[in-house]
C-alpha cells in the first residue's frame, strides 16, 4: 500500500530518477525476488497501465478546462469550483482545478473498476456508479447541490480507460496494489510536482506496526483494557493523504468485532488532509471498504496547522471534569526542508510565542543562537509540534509518528528535544536509520536501506504523555539496521512490547537522544570552544558561480572579468556554463560590482586578482572586491580582507562533521571558498584568522579571555603568544583527541584543552609548526614519495578512467596503476575529501602531464608527512600522562 503526500517536498528523488531516464522501470515491492518472471509480466502491467492513465487524465483535464472556459454557458465545473473555494484553504484557478478534478474522475474510476469483485463491468453502469460516488461526496461537503452529469466527452475517455486491455490486466494481477499505481503515476504525470508536493510508499507493515503498538500502549501505559476500541479515546490523522493509516485502523477494528457491537460505540476519528485529490481518494476509499464505520470518522479538506480552533472544539468535546478522554495523533506527516505552511500560528507556537508554550528556538531558557536555523521550519517538525500543542490541551494522550530522523541528534533540535522531554512522560524511538547524506553504516557492516526511496532516515517516534507521573520523562531508543525488506519483515513479526529497549539518559545541553558518555562530556566542556578563542571568524566565500569567479591562473581571472564586462551576457553563459541559481547572484550585478571597482583603474589591478584555497592543496585564483552580491554573491569582506591586506595565517574547523572520525581542520594564508573541506550543506567550515589589519594595525584574533588564560597559566605576554595557533593546530591533528571525543566534535566546534606543562605546550608548538609548513609548503620535502606509475607517459599516454585499489595497487584503467601508496594515505581524508582519490577524479578525461604526475607525488608525500606527525603529538601527549591526565582540568 502507498501514502500519498502531496506536499511542498524536496524528497521526489525517486520521481525525478523516473522522469530523467524517459521510461518507467517500476520494481513491485509486493512481488518475490525468486519470481522474476512474473515480477517482469508484473511491472510491464504497471508500465503500460500508467502510460494509458497519463494520457487519459491529460484528455480529461483539457476537456473540463475547455468547459470552464466556455463564454457561451456556465458549466457544472465553475459552479463546483466556486463551492471549493469557498469552504477551502488554498483557493483553486481553472488550471488547477482542472488538473486536480481530471485526475479525481480518472483515478476514481479506476479504482471502481479494479474493486470491483465482477469480472466483467459493463462501461456505463461504472461510469453511473462514478457519478453517484462523485456526487454523494461532493454534496456532503456542500460543494453540490444537483446530481453531477459527466458530459459525454469526458465519459468518452472514461471509457477509453476501463477498456484498456493493461487496465484489464491489471484488474486480474493476483497482487495489484492501486495506491503504489497511484504513486508512481502523480511521479511522472507533472515532473514538476517535485517542487510542490512529496510522495513516497508506506509499507503496509509499517503502519500495521504503528497501529498494534499503539493498541498496546493504551492498554499496558494508559490502562484503556479495550485499546483502541475504547470509547474514552479521540484518534487524529493530521496528514491523512489517501486515507492508509484510517484504512488499517478500520481494519484492525474490524478484527473479532462482537456482531452485536454499534458503530455508535467506537471513539471519534478526525482525518485532515491539504489537498482534493488525495483527500477524495481517502473518503472514496473508506466509503467503499468500512460501511460499518461509516458513521464513526470525520474528514476534512484543508490545512491541519491552521486548524487551530477547529482542534480546539474537538478536543473540549469530550472533555469532562470527571473523564479526559486520550488523544490519539497518528501518521506520516511531510517532509519538507521548505515549508510551504507559513502559518502565523503554528509559527509562534515552534517560537513560543504563545502563552505558557515552549519554544523550540531556546534551550535552557536561552537562544539557540544558531545562524541558520532553517530545519527547524520543516513541514514535519510543525506537525510534532501541532501534536505535542494537541496533547498538552488534551492533557493526557499518545503521539505516534514515521518522520525525518534528523531532530534525534541534529544540535540545530536541541531546544526541540528538551521541549519534547518537558512535556512527555516517555518517549519510544524506533531509529530506521538508512542516511544516505550522512553515509550511515550499520556497526556490524551488515547492508543498510532505507525504507523509502529517499535519503534522509527516518524513524518511528511514540511521545507519551500520562495523565499523572511523578518522574522525569523517559526515553527508550532501538535502533534497527539492514536491508528494506529485512525491516518490512522485523515489523511484521514483531510487537510493542517485544522489542528489547535500551534507556537513554538526554543531558544539557544538547539533549541528545542517544546516549553520549557524561563523563567525558563533563571533562570536554570544561574547555574552550574554538569560538571563544578566536574573536571574529566566518565561513568561507559563497561565489554564486565558481565556473566563472574561480580560475586556476590569475591570467585566465583576468580573461573571465574581461569577459563579464564586455561581452554579450548569452556568450558569457555559454562559455562558463552559468547556470540559474536559486540564490542572489546575477550577471548584471556582478558586471556592475566590476564596473565600481575599475572605474579608477584602466588596467585591472592586480590587488584585486588573490590566490584563494578552493579545496585542500588546490589553490587558484579569483577577482576579490568584497562586495556582497556582487562578483561573488557573499565575499565574506569582514574577514577575508585581513587574509589580503598583510601576511596571515588562518585556521579551518568544522562546526560538525557528521562521518566519523572527525577530520575537519586545515590551514591556509588565504582566503577560502565554502566548500573548502566540505562537501556536504550544512557541514561548512569557517576560517579563523591570526591577525586583524585594521588601520594599518596589526593585531592579535584572541579574545581576551584567552590572552587572560594562557597569561594566567604559562607566564606568556599576549603580544608573544601567536605561537599558540600551532598548538591548537597539532592539538586538533591528535588521534587521541579525536577518537576520544568523537561524539562531542560531531555537534558543535572543538574545545581545546591545554596542556598542565609548559614542555608538552612547546612540543606541540613545534609540532604545530612542522605540520603548518607542510600544509603550505613553505620548506622543500625532502625524500621520495615512492608512488610509481606503471607505465611512462613518455612512451604511452596515462587516462584516469576508473579508481579501484586492489593486490595493493590503485587502478586507474584497466592497465594502468599506481604503486608504493600505503592503505593508510589513499584512504587519508581531511574533511569530507578523500584526498589522493578526489585528485585522480579531477584529472578524468584528460590524459596526465609530467607536471600533474610530479604534482600527485607531493601530494602523497605531504599525506605521509602529516600522520608522521600525528603519531609523533599523540606520542608526545602520552608522555605527559595521556588523556585526559597532561591537560588542565578545573
């Protein structure tokens, strides 16, 4: 079974792979992989009925656009429109009205059609029925005063489709599934949905899992000995899409139902769902299967997160002194990075803006101070937040969602977490894991999958609030790992109760729901943070166009401004394979920065063309005026001007990094790109520079604290103490460190211990020093790298056109490797790059030079030089007692 979500979602990765490669290769979930060939005759079926849906419901959508625009009479469809608009959120323009109606008729009809338990239908008794159905559900929701008829066109198509020999077949397959039909027909029937709505498939066993669980938990937490057939209950799904999860809790009521027992008897269920066509679906579905609920669920069209009154009302319903019934908040609300729903209420509800409610931008009372807090505005965490509001009003209940696993550990949801642990007694995690972005790996190095086809985790959540607890809340975690299918199966064959828990402990300040080592938290806190150490920083220049603004030679910088500012904006495009961005950067203003810049200048100045680190070891060369929108889109000028105006070093540190072990550190003398160590959005790392130029001045970036502490504690003078950046560079180069806090440099920017001896401090500073100098080359290496190449360019051309490390050698071709790297160098990473492979890629498709072979040798020989050198701080540390033993404790 499929949930359709049509909400604003960047997670249509799956639709999109669909569309690009012009054909549908659709794997049926429900078919065993011992059976391929019925799995083949299975997916052609679904091919072949898609493509016939497509272009029927593209028929269907021209014809009730043609009506609506019919000068000479009103139509049926303008009336119907009107009604909705009405009574609806978001109000519908022809052309979306006829887009979504078009694919109501169609789907509808094919639904009938396979439900249906005859063999045969003839067309106009479906079609009538269609319309009986249409109209029953578009007078109940008063968008309908007359019976609707189907002009005779648009029943021509109708007829078209239940005539379709694939949908004949299709009614006859032994396991069709109509709503992943439906799924994978909206990812290709507008490509342009990606953007608007999100869709993906919930395993039936997933949500059966979710529905027993929560039975369990009413009767063993709640003490409701009925469970969900309680009448002392209210059940919402606040993001119903077709209707799946009320489809299988209608189910799960039907079992061992008494034949004396009345509908009348069972809780009050809400669904909501945004938009028309997943929402018609749900009620034409739910009307067709569970005529014994008929009178039992609610369902209404619109946006749960402005429902705020509406919610109110059915919560007080059943609301006594003497009896509070128990919320109930169930499903899979959306996922979108972007939100869409910029409700005012909802809004101030996540920034606490409404009386006596938590916010979910402060922790421990205090702002989160996080410069891009933007995650904290997705669809999903509205709808935690919608729940947790609900509870709280309820004042006893349960919450039960499959979301984004991001807020688990994400320091961006801290203040979320302890909101959360504030308002619940327990809270049951279920970590289904399968991170693409993050490159999560099972810790038996078992296959891990997601079970949707996108690429953040998800996990399934249960937040319990009682009605009387005297402990602080409780959080339970699992972690399940392994193939898609090994997890439908784990859901099938297990319950509740019989997953083996294991209690975490969340700490301030960042509320982890995992659990993290206290001790060592305890002993890492106690130091500085990077930031508290260096005065001003900031993250590297944003370009807008790095094809452009960046060159490997100042000659050819020269070339692109000539360029931007005298040739025909198509040209320039064309050459530099400029693409739109979503961003702030433009032709024209970055034409017009130039022009400012140069108007006292008939040359180009040469002050302006800088070196700047684009990744590690790479340096090239870009145009620097520091005006934000302009040649770059962010400069960065406040910083990045002291990398310019007088000889400096700066230091590169994550704020997280999210692969283990961490290995986000690098120096430079020059200005950087934001991409520097980093990949991965969200994981940019800033530079910290040594000295300040203001003024002609030169000046020290330590903060005064500390100036205060290392006077305090080594006797140094502050004007004497730039020698302490080497420190911390070697400090942040240790294996120790790093292993041992691994799971703090994960989360936030080191803190730097320093050492109780003044010898272990000057070690290191030299230490810090050789490291340094290696980073920038500013002493010639000495010895060999002992890479060879298997053959001499001068007698036959080397191509790198594959990587595969194998009997010791690295392979670039099917011919050709590299001999003499050790393991422990090719795999050598400083940040997200894996540095001896990211080199050899940016080589592909042409064939190497002397000069890059040379140049592939330093780099080798660097890589050996800095583990020396690591292992040498690691060995000096424990000379001085080891961790934490040789550093100063409070």
């Amino acid at each position: 079974m499929t949930q359709i979500l049509l909400r604003n979602s960047a997670i249509i990765i799956f639709s999109s792979f669909l569309i690009s490669r012009k054909k549908l290769e659709i794997v049926s979930l429900s078919m065993s992989p011992k059976q391929p060939t019925k799995q083949v005759e299975h997916s052609k079926v679904m091919n072949n009925i898609i493509k016939t849906l497509d272009g029927i419901t593209k028929n269907i959508k021209e014809l009730i656009s043609e009506e609506l625009t019919n000068a000479i009479k009103e139509s049926m469809f303008t009336s119907i429109r009107n009604q909705i608009n009405l009574n609806y959120d978001s109000k519908l323009t022809c052309e979306q009205f006829s887009d979504q109606f078009a694919q109501l008729i169609s789907l509808s009809c094919l639904y009938l059609y396979q439900s249906t338990k005859k063999r045969t239908y003839e067309q106009h008794t479906l079609i009538d029925t269609l319309q009986s159905k249409i109209t029953l559900f578009l007078k109940t929701y008063k968008y309908l005063n007359e019976d609707m008829v189907l002009p005779a066109s648009i029943r021509g198509e109708l007829g078209k489709l239940v005539n379709n020999d694939s949908v004949k077949d299709f009614k006859n397959l032994p396991n069709k599934d109509f709503n992943l039909l439906v799924e994978l027909f909206l990812s290709i029937y507008d490509p342009n949905l990606k953007f608007t709505k999100g869709l993906f498939y919930t395993p039936v066993s997933v949500v059966n899992f979710i529905i027993y669980s929560i039975d369990e938990i009413l009767k063993d937490i709640f003490g409701l000995k009925q469970g969900l057939r309680s009448k002392n209950i209210q059940i919402f799904d606040p993001a119903l899409g077709n209707g799946l999860f009320l489809d299988k809790l209608f189910a799960f009521l039907q079992e061992n139902l008494p034949t004396q027992e009345k509908p009348q008897e069972f809780p009050s269920i809400w669904g909501f769902e945004l938009l028309l066509v997943p929402f018609f679906l749900a009620d034409f579905h739910l009307r067709l299967s569970n005529t014994k609920f008929s009178n039992v669920w609610n369902l209404i069209l619109g946006n749960t997160l402005t429902k705020k009154d509406k919610l109110e009302d059915i919560l007080k319903n059943q609301h006594t002194e003497e009896k509070k019934p128990v919320a109930v908040i169930f499903g899979n609300p959306p996922y979108s990075g972007h939100s869409s729903s910029e409700t005012p209420w909802i809004s101030d509800l996540i920034h606490g803006r409404v009386e006596r409610e938590k916010s979910y931008f402060h922790v421990n009372g205090n702002p989160l101070m996080e410069k891009n807090p933007k995650w904290l505005n997705d669809d999903y965490v509205k709808f935690i937040r919608l729940g947790q509001w609900m509870i709280s009003k309820a004042g006893v209940g349960l919450l039960a969602f499959i979301t984004n696993h991001s807020f688990l550990d994400n320091p961006t949801f801290r203040g979320m977490r302890e909101s959360l642990l504030r308002e619940f007694s327990e809270i049951y995690i279920i970590d289904l894991h399968g991170n693409t972005r993050r490159k999560e790996k099972a810790p038996t190095r078992i296959r891990d999958e997601n079970i949707f086809d996108i690429q953040q985790g998800v996990c399934i959540t249960f937040f319990i609030k009682r009605l009387v607890y005297s402990h602080k809340c409780k959080v339970y975690r699992f972690d399940l790992w392994g193939t898609k299918e090994y997890k439908f199966n784990y859901f099938q064959n297990t319950s509740f109760s019989s997953i083996e828990w294991k209690e975490v402990t969340p700490f301030a300040p960042w509320y982890m729901f995992y659990n993290q080592h206290l001790d060592r938290w305890l002993e890492y806190s106690q130091w500085m943070k990077i930031t508290e150490i260096f005065s001003l920083y900031s993250v590297g220049i944003m370009t807008g166009q790095d094809k452009l603004t960046i060159q490997k030679t100042p000659d050819r910088v020269n070339q692109a401004v000539n360029d931007v500012l005298n040739c025909d904006k198509e040209e320039i495009e064309r050459k530099y394979n400029i693409k739109p961005v979503k961003r702030q950067w433009t032709l024209d203003k970055a034409r017009s920065d130039l022009i400012v810049t140069l108007k006292d200048n008939v040359d180009f100045p040469m002050r302006n063309i800088v070196p700047i680190l684009y990744r590690p070891f790479d340096i090239r060369y870009t145009f620097f005026t520091g005006q934000s929108r302009g040649f770059h889109e962010r400069p960065r000028g406040n910083i990045m001007q002291h990398m310019i105006k007088g000889s400096n070093l700066g230091l590169i540190v994550s704020r997280n990094s999210k692969p283990a072990p961490w290995r986000d550190v690098l120096v430079t003398k020059w200005i950087i790109e934001l991409g520097v160590i980093a990949t991965r959005p969200g994981n940019n790392a800033p530079l910290f520079p040594l000295y300040l130029y203001n003024q002609g001045e030169k000046e020290l970036n330590f903060t005064p604290t500390m100036k205060r502490f290392i006077f305090l504690n080594y006797q140094i003078d502050e004007n004497l103490i730039s020698p302490i950046f080497y420190y911390i560079y070697a400090l942040l180069h240790s294996g120790g460190y790093r292993k041992r806090y691994e799971e703090f440099l994960k989360i936030d920017f080191p803190h730097i211990p320093f050492p109780s001896s003044t010898h272990l401090l000057n070690s290191l500073i030299r230490l810090g020093k050789e490291l340094t100098d290696l980073h920038l080359r500013e002493k010639k290496e000495d010895g060999t790298s002992g890479v060879s190449f298997s053959s001499d360019i001068s007698t036959e051309p080397l191509e790198v056109k594959r990587l595969q490390y194998h009997d010791r050698k690295l392979y670039i071709s099917k011919n050709h490797y590299i001999t003499g790297i050790p393991k422990r160098v090719l795999d050598f990473h400083i940040g997200t790059y894996r540095l001896c492979y990211k080199w050899l890629k940016s080589t592909r498709k042409t064939q190497l030079t002397q000069d890059q072979i040379i140049q592939f040798k330093q780099l080798v020989k660097i890589i050996q030089g800095t583990i020396v050198c690591m292992d040498r701080i690691d060995q000096e540390i424990q000379k001085f007692g080891g961790w934490p033993c040789a550093f100063i404790s409070k």
